[in-house]
C-alpha cells in the first residue's frame, strides 16, 4: 500500500522527506535547497497527505523503509542510521552579520546591535542633513550681504 502512495512522491518531496529523516529542521531543508521555509513545510504536509500520515517524522520513516528496502545493504534501524548535517551553516560574525544570515538567525543580543547601528546611521544622515542645510543658510547671507 505504501508503495502505490510513494509512487505519487515528487522528488522535491522525497528529498525534503530524505532531510526530515536526517533531523533537520524546515529552515536547515529550506537553506541546503534554497527555497523558503514555508515551500519546504508545504512539501512535507503534501507528502504527509498522500501517504496518509500525521506526523512529518512518520513520513519521513515511510520512505527512508521503502529506499533502504530497495537497498538490502544498507537496512538498519533509524537509531543506527548515520545522519549527515549538510553543509555547514554560516555562522553569525559578531556584531553585525552581514552575508549568509538571514534575521531570523540572529540572536537578541545582534538583533539590538543592529538596531543600534540602524539608529546610529540615521542620526548621522541627519546631522549631515542639518549640517548641509546650515550652509546653505551662511552661503546665502553671505550673498545676499
């Protein structure tokens, strides 16, 4: 039965299913397939569907049987299975990450560094702001003296 379900997997699907299998988050899937996380819960909600289970970890079971049963080599129970981490996460650089972080990855302490900075920079515009305006004033007494 499973395998007539499995039948109607997409491959997107199975590889989300593959990296549930291997305990990665939805936002770890999304980073290593460049999609969004909300692509990737929508792959594994409809994997969920088609094989007519509840829970993203039993689906990813489901299918993580029926390829290691096409594999005799390699059946094992789950908790002697090797996971692999994918490529390595980029890591926040202190303060102010700038590549390869998105804000959901910041931690409080950055998210406050980086408001600051933000309210830093706008008060300098604006003092460079007042600054010009200043000048123009003194250039046009002068000219008009």
């Amino acid at each position: 039965m499973d395998e007539h379900r499995l039948k109607h997997l997409t491959e997107k699907q199975r590889e989300c299913l593959r990296l549930v299998y291997a305990h990665m988050s939805s936002k770890e899937i999304a980073k290593q397939l460049g999609v969004e996380p909300g692509t990737v819960d929508q792959y594994v909600k409809t994997a969920m569907r088609i094989l007519g289970v509840s829970e993203r970890r039993a689906a990813a079971r489901i299918l993580a049987a029926n390829e290691n049963a096409a594999q005799p080599a390699r059946a094992m129970r789950e908790e002697q299975d090797v996971f692999e981490a994918g490529p390595p996460r980029p890591s926040a650089r202190w303060p102010l990450p700038l590549r390869g972080v998105t804000p959901a990855d910041l931690r409080p302490l950055q998210r406050l560094a980086w408001i600051f900075a933000i309210m830093m920079a706008i008060a300098f515009a604006f003092g460079v702001f007042l600054a010009g305006l200043e000048a123009l004033s003194r250039l046009g007494r002068t000219l008009v003296s």
